[in-house]
C-alpha cells in the first residue's frame, strides 16, 4: 500500500481511530491498522499517533494521513526510546507521563543550558512530529518520579489549570529523619522564595511573594532513625515538602538544604529520599480519570532494605524485659523463724507549730 491521505468526513465523526482506519477502503482490517499505529505511520493533523491513540475519537475535518514507507517506522518507537533512556508511563497526542530518574534536571536552567534534562530527552522523542513538549510542571533534580509534559498547548492549559485548582492529586513518599507525630496530620506554612538564596524561606506574615503551603501526610514505617511517610500535596509549591519537613526537625533522610535540626544517627544517602509516587487527573482532551504510579527506585528500594535490616537486628539483639504489671501490695517480713506481712501505714503530716496528740 502507497502512502495516502485522508479527510475525517461528517458521516464518520466520533469513530475510533483503529476501527475507521479498519475500513475496507482503508487498511482493510482492525489487526493492519493496529500494526501501522503502533509503528508511527499514522498521523492525524500532522500529530504522530502512538498505541494509545488506538481509541481517539475522530471528528469531522480532520485529516489522515499513512506514511507507509517512513524510514525504519518498524524499530523506531523501540529504539527511540531506548535511546533516550526514557520510562515513559503513558502517552497519546495530547500528553506524556514520564518516570523521571533522580539526577536529572526536569526542565533545562538558565544558568546551565548545557545541562542534561528530561525536557531534552521529550523534544528528541518528539523530534519526528515537529513538536516541542509543553511544561506543565516539574520536580526537584535529585527527587524521582512522575512528571507530566503536555504535546499541545491546549493540553498543556488544561493540565496546569488542574494542577493550580488542586484537582490533580499528588502523592509523595519520602524517607525523614526521626518520627512524626501524630501518625497523621496537616502541615501548613507560608513560605517564600528567596532569589539570593536560591531556596524557600518560612514567614510569619502574608506578603505578596508569600505562598501557602499545604500537605497532608501519613507515616506508613518506622525504623531506628528515620520513617518512610506519605505526603499528599495540596498545595505544590517549589521544595515544598522539603522544607515543611525540615521546619517540624523531621529533614528528608540525604537532605543538604534544609536541614534545621537534627539529632539523629546520620544515614548515608546522595540525595534527598523523595519519589514523587502517585498521580490522579483528568484526560485534558476527553475528561476521563487517570491514574498513574511510579514504582520505587532502585537506590530508595535499597535504603529501606538496609534500615528493615538494622530494626531487625537490634530487635533481636536485645529481647525485652517482661515486667510485672502492678506493684505487689504487701511486703514479707521475716523475723524469727516466722512469716508476716505488715501494711505500710501512711505519714500523717502535722501543721508546723502544732504539738502532735501523741507522746
């Protein structure tokens, strides 16, 4: 089959992708035009179609196009991605859901243009539709974990709106020094970014750089030194949860910044311990719920390992003590050969200058 062209006509307005491209007069059948989908022959308005754009809606006027003799279209999904190192969790034509490695900018900085980034490695993933990613929000370099970067300007709107209404649902986990209490709370704070110091700053008073910054979080296990917790964001504020930790004297294990105090057994970590680990929003183009989640990596997976096996020997290194439950009431007293137990009478104290009844 030669490549060919096609314009989405009112008769066929919301058909799926893969069955109108099934059609007889089209690729024939539902198992070709998954085939040709899946290895980036298939556009719509010039949008390169992946496999979970199988089931878009079509609507009418829009155009179709099968590039069937694309150059190495039969490996180049594979090998693009393999090249770019990326552990993309999800992706359509509207927008992408990336694993983000600790290490690696989310976004290029000013200061160091040169410096590798995620949003790089999406612009060369992309390189082939002659699209550049949108931004739609981003995480700290040494912090892993989901990241979402948008294909169209609409869908990059529609995402941040969800993310600045507080309908985008984001849990962390993170790995503190000592033990919060209680096992569940609030953290409320206002913060304000310092541009001398590069970092967040706590305030008493409301100004008009000062930004709320909320969280819920829950500890999920305790060890000797440090206790893996969950942190809801409600808010989403740069270092956020970062710097509420380290303000109650709870500082994310590997934490350099924002360390208050700290009177715990130092453990060894490069980075801070945070992974951004849950996502739930909405499809910024058909509305449906989604929910994505990042498996922990290796280096955290590691630390808790280490730690469950430091509680463990010390658990059994030293077995506790059963105590008696209540203090014995009466007390023996051995005197001669005999045995009697004699109650203890209590001191009855007398008023200063007052003579006592007895003598």
């Amino acid at each position: 089959m030669n490549n060919q062209t096609w314009k989405v006509s009112a008769a066929d307005a919301d058909l799926r992708l893969d069955k109108w491209l099934a059609a007889t007069d089209r690729l024939g059948s539902r198992s070709r035009a998954l085939s040709a989908i899946e290895k980036g022959k298939i556009f719509v308005n010039e949008v390169e179609q992946s496999a979970a754009d199988a089931g878009r809606r079509l609507q009418p006027g829009e155009i179709v196009r099968l590039w069937m003799d694309r150059p190495g279209s039969s490996e180049r999904r594979y090998t693009e991605r393999r090249e770019a190192g990326l552990h993309i969790l999800y992706e359509d034509s509207a927008f992408l859901v990336i694993n983000k490695p600790a290490g690696l900018l989310a976004v290029p900085l000013a200061s160091q243009p040169d410096e590798p980034s995620l949003f790089d490695q999406i612009k060369h993933h992309l390189r082939s539709t002659r699209r550049e990613p949108f931004v739609v929000h981003r995480i700290d370099r040494d912090t892993s974990g989901l990241v979402v970067f948008a294909k169209t300007g609409e869908a990059q709107k529609n995402l941040k709106e969800q993310f600045e209404r507080r309908d985008a649902d984001r849990i962390y986990l993170a790995v503190v020094y000592g033990t919060p209490k209680p096992d569940s709370g609030t953290w409320k704070d206002l913060i304000e970014w310092d541009n001398e110091e590069l970092k967040q700053q706590q305030v008493q008073e409301k100004t008009r750089k000062a930004q709320e910054a909320v969280c819920r979080y829950k500890v999920l296990e305790k060890f000797r030194d440090a206790t893996l917790i969950e942190v809801r964001l409600v808010s989403g504020k740069r270092n956020q949860i970062r710097i509420q930790a380290g303000l109650r004297g709870f500082p994310l294990v590997g934490e350099k910044m924002y360390v208050y105090e700290n009177p715990y057994r130092r453990v060894e970590f490069p980075r801070q311990a945070l992974h951004a680990h849950k996502l739930s929003l909405k499809h910024p183009t058909t509305g449906k719920p989604l929910h994505f989640e990042a498996p922990l990596p290796d280096d955290l997976k590691t630390l808790l390992a280490t730690m469950s096996k430091e509680e463990a020997v010390k658990s059994t290194a030293l077995p506790a003590l059963k105590l008696p439950e209540k203090p014995a009431a009466k007390l023996p007293i051995r005197s001669a050969g005999l045995q009697r137990t004699t109650l203890a009478r209590p001191i009855k104290k007398t008023a200063p200058g007052k003579k006592s009844g007895k003598r």
